[in-house]
C-alpha cells in the first residue's frame, strides 16, 4: 500500500473513533422502563383557580358523551396530554373529581367511573339527570 494512502486511512480511522467515543460520551444511562415512563410524563402544571370556569364542580355528577372512538370515549393521564391512557363507554356515569386546564387553555375534568380514572375534555361532559 502507498504511503499517502495509508496515511489517510490512518486519519480516516481516527477520526471515526473520535466520533464514536464522543457518541458514546453523550449517549447518557440507561434507564428501566418504569423511570423512562416517569421522565416521559409532563412535570409542568398550570396554577390556574379554576373554581369558577367550569360547568362542574368537585363531587358533581356527569355523563360521557361524544368521542370518535364510537361507543368508547378516551380518557387521559393529564389534561391535555397526547395519548389517552384508557377508554370509557358513552354515556356513563361520572363523579367530577378535580378541575384542570391545558397550556390550551382548554378546561378539562378528572373523572372516576366504571372503567377507572382519568381526564376528559369538558366538551366530553352532559349534566346528570
């Protein structure tokens, strides 16, 4: 092999180890699945009062409506979060437990029922009869 063209392989092969261990350096720990989970959930909350803003208030009772899920309306971790977390049927009965409001602005419900807990829109919501 020539000189000059071992020379720039030389370079070349440093230079690719550089790169390497830099990538390594800044590629970070690894984490379980249950702290991923954690570090992927929005830390930031809104202190909004919003006692006056909503339809209902804590200890209300509600009815599901809507959803394009058909029959099944989602319910989300947070208020306006991304990904629901589960599903409610239409037109079930909820408790109100707790108001909340998205960086929206948007005005969300903490609700329990028969398929558990979670948030829904205030659009998702008809009054009790």
């Amino acid at each position: 092999m020539r000189p000059e063209v071992r020379s720039r392989l030389l370079i070349l092969t440093v230079l690719v180890l550089m790169f390497s261990s830099l990538a390594c350096a800044r590629a970070g720990r690894v984490v379980s699945d249950a702290e991923a989970t954690q570090l992927a959930l929005p830390t930031a909350t809104i202190e909004v009062d919003l006692s006056g803003e909503g339809e209902y208030q804590v200890g209300d009772e509600a009815i599901v409506v809507g959803g394009s899920y058909g029959a099944l309306v989602p319910l989300f971790a947070n208020p306006g979060a991304n990904f629901f977390s589960s599903q409610i049927l239409a037109n079930s009965p909820v408790t109100i437990l707790n108001l909340g409001q998205d960086a929206d602005g948007n005005i969300w419900y903490e609700v329990s029922g028969i398929a558990g807990s979670g948030w829904l829109l205030a659009e998702n919501l008809k009054p009790a009869e």
